[in-house]
C-alpha cells in the first residue's frame, strides 16, 4: 500500500534528512533546489506568508518519493490568489519531484492533494522539464486525478551549449559584431594590468585543507550587479538585500555539497568581476554576474568570455546565463532550453476561471518548428586568437588573507493505492 504523510513544519525536515539525501542520488536532474538544506534556507528568507506543504510518499513505511510544494500568495490582475507550487522563485532551470519512482510519485501526491481541504486557488506547477526528464509525467498525473493539468511553456532560457566543441569554433558561430566586441573588451581589460581568470574547483569537503573561498565572497557581495536598469540577480522580485543574504547562506551547504561555483576576473590581482552558480550533471545556473564599482563594463564581457572558454576547454555540458535577466545574453547564445507549466483552475473559482480565460487569450499563435541551436558557420571564416588572460589553477599568492565565515547548520493522510 502507497501512503503520504504531510509535512507543514519545516522544523521536522531534519527527521527524514537522510532519507532525502539517498532519494537524491535517485533523482534524475537533481540539483541543489532539490536538497532538504536548500528548502530549509528557502524557507528562512521567503518562507513569510507561505504555507509548507513537503510530501512524503512511502511504500511499506519507506519512503519512495518527495514533492517539496508551498502555497503562496500571488498578485494577479484579478487580486491575490493563493497559488500552490514549487519552492524555486526563479533561482533554478528546472524542478520536480524527488526520487526514482517519479510517475507513481507524482500520481499518489496528487491524489493527497485532491482529498485534503483545498488551502489554494490555483495549482500551478512550473520549471517542468517536459521535453528531459519529465516526459509529460506531471500533465499526466494531474490529468489522472481529475485535474486539468494542460502543459504550457513557462520560461525560454539562454542557453551556452560547450559540449562538442572548441573556443574557434564557438566563436565561429557568433556575429562578426560580437567577436569584436569580445576582442576589444579584453583589450580595454588588460590595459588596467595583468588579468587572470579563477575558476573554483569540485572539492572533497572532508579533504585537508579545503576551501569554500568565503574569502571571495565577502568581496562578491560589494558588487555592482546593474546593466542598465536590470538587476543581474535570479530571484524574481525580491530585493537585491534579500538576495544577497539568501545566496550567502546557501553557499555553505551547497559547497560542501560540490556544486557552488565561483568564477572570478582579477586585474593587478584585485577581483574585478564575478560570477556564482549552482553546478550539477547537466549545466550550471548562474544566479549572479556582477563587476566592482568603477570598473569599465567591459570587464563583464571579459568575464563572460573566459568562462565560456574554460568551460569548453574542460569539456562541461552547457552554461545558464537565462537566470540572471543578462542583456547581452543573445550575443552568446547558442541553444535555447524551454521550461513548462502545469496548472489546474478550480470551477468553484471564479477568479481563476477568469485567470484562465485571460491566459487563454494572451497565448501566442503557433509558429512553425525551428531548431533549438544556430547553426555553426565553417571554422575556416575565424582566427583563432591566443589568449592573453592567465587562468589560474590555484589563488595568487598576494591575493587577501580568507577571512573565514561562519555557517549555521541548521498528519498521516488516507492511504491510496496506484492502479496501471
């Protein structure tokens, strides 16, 4: 027999950590939002007004899956609707249930949520991986209790494919407009002095010596994070303070979990640009791109550069500069990921019916089927020009003495049974 047991206080979380930990090496496209440490942090910094809801899937009293959800209050153009989803807020590519079971898991959840008093007014279930990892499981779990559950695209994101290919190449494929660009910007670059690249390394947190680099950090957070009037900052509409403070502390379990990445530009060994991000198996999402005030906006495109071309030379999936809102981000673009939604307007809601009919106008006419990744121009039509950056393997000797932070650690339901 297949059960769900509820939990709404983020508290008891720690009671089944290890247990999640092990569905998490089950989870395919699992990434550090999917990690108990992530919701408890979540929940410290936007959990206001919020109400938990994690449910816990078990099969003879273990547990199989879990799907982390929240109900939160949402402004629409109709008023405030309370919206069951997941805990991401735009600080991810995708999301999901946890676990290897994840039809019969999203199926049983569903049905949990079907008999409970409804607390919500919409159900709406976003960063879908549809076309991965999902393969329309979500639409079709919510369809099987009932619900409407039609998918539909959420989020296009910039996307730079590295995977299969070489620094020419990859320039090969951009406008001439744009290798100029790239090239004068290292130029204006290196007239400020000697310029070198840091990118952080996968460590063994039990290893001697290791190094989550709090010592960057503190010099992160005195960025400037504005191109123009965009905040290159994931997060959606919080303030650049809260976002701040819930990166700082997310940096601690997620390096101690092997997926924080730090990548930074140093001219006359002071950092002068910054990026941060979540790796995991298929890409890296980064939430943050920023420059010290008053250096020149080239130093981004420097950045941006050279972190396209380590990760080419270290054979890495793919690059998300989607998250952060980045500008210029179509001038190094070469594959464009797609997010969905699924959603569910109760009839006995008036103002969600009309939420719906309102989507239903808004949504775009089709358009014919073109293909996800530029094509690459011959390699012949480009140069290949030597890079005059240092990347460096190891910190600088004369870099600042790390300054060390320190981290915190931090309703049984009717049974069911799944038929076919």
């Amino acid at each position: 027999m297949i059960t769900v047991a509820e939990i709404n206080d983020i508290d008891r979380i720690d009671h089944f950590r290890l247990a999640w930990r092990a569905l998490l090496g089950k989870t395919k496209g699992a990434t550090f939002a999917h990690s108990p440490e992530w919701l408890e942090q979540y929940w410290a910094h936007f959990g206001k007004d919020l109400k938990l809801r994690v449910l816990l899937v078990t099969l003879r009293n273990k547990i199989i899956g879990i799907v982390p959800l929240v109900v939160k209050p949402v402004s629409t153009p109709l008023g405030t609707l309370r919206v069951l989803t997941y805990p991401l807020d735009s600080w991810g590519t995708f999301f999901g249930q946890i676990g290897g079971n994840p039809a019969a898991t999203m199926v049983t959840a569903l049905r949990h949520i079907r008999s409970s008093r409804r607390d919500w007014d919409l159900i709406d279930l976003r960063y879908i991986d549809q076309d991965g990892h999902d393969h329309r499981r979500t639409s079709n779990a919510l369809k099987s209790v009932g619900y409407q559950g039609s998918p539909a695209i959420w989020r296009r994101l910039s996307m730079v494919n590295t995977s299969d290919t070489s620094w020419i190449e990859y320039l090969a494929s951009r406008s001439p407009e744009t290798r100029n660009r790239i090239e004068q910007a290292e130029e204006i670059t290196a007239q400020s002095g000697h310029v070198s690249f840091y990118r952080s390394r996968l460590e063994d947190p039990l290893a001697p010596g290791w190094n989550p680099r709090w010592d960057l950090w503190a010099q992160f957070e005195q960025m400037d994070f504005q191109a123009g009037k965009q905040t290159l900052i994931a997060g959606g509409e919080f303030s650049l303070k809260q976002k701040l403070a819930f990166l700082r502390d997310i940096h601690g379990p997620a390096a101690r979990a092997g997926m924080a990445r730090i990548d930074a530009l140093f001219v006359n060994h002071t950092v002068a640009a910054f990026a941060y991000g979540l790796q995991y198996a298929a890409d890296t999402d980064y939430l943050a791109l920023g420059r010290m005030p008053g250096t020149s906006p080239e130093t981004l495109t420097t950045l941006l550069s050279q972190m396209i071309r380590q990760s080419i030379q270290d054979g890495e999936p793919a690059l998300n500069l989607g998250l952060v809102g980045l500008p210029s981000a179509g001038l190094w673009t070469n594959q464009i990921l797609k997010s969905y939604r699924c959603s569910h307007f109760p009839l006995t809601a008036p103002r969600t019916q009309l939420l719906r009919l309102n989507r239903w106008l808004q949504k775009p006419a089709p358009r014919p089927k073109v293909s996800q990744t530029e094509a690459v121009p011959p390699v012949t039509e480009t140069r290949e020009t030597q890079p005059s950056i240092e990347l460096a393997a190891v910190a600088p000797d004369d870099w600042p003495v790390e300054q060390p932070v320190p981290t915190h650690t931090s309703s049984e339901r009717p049974p069911f049974r799944i038929v076919g």
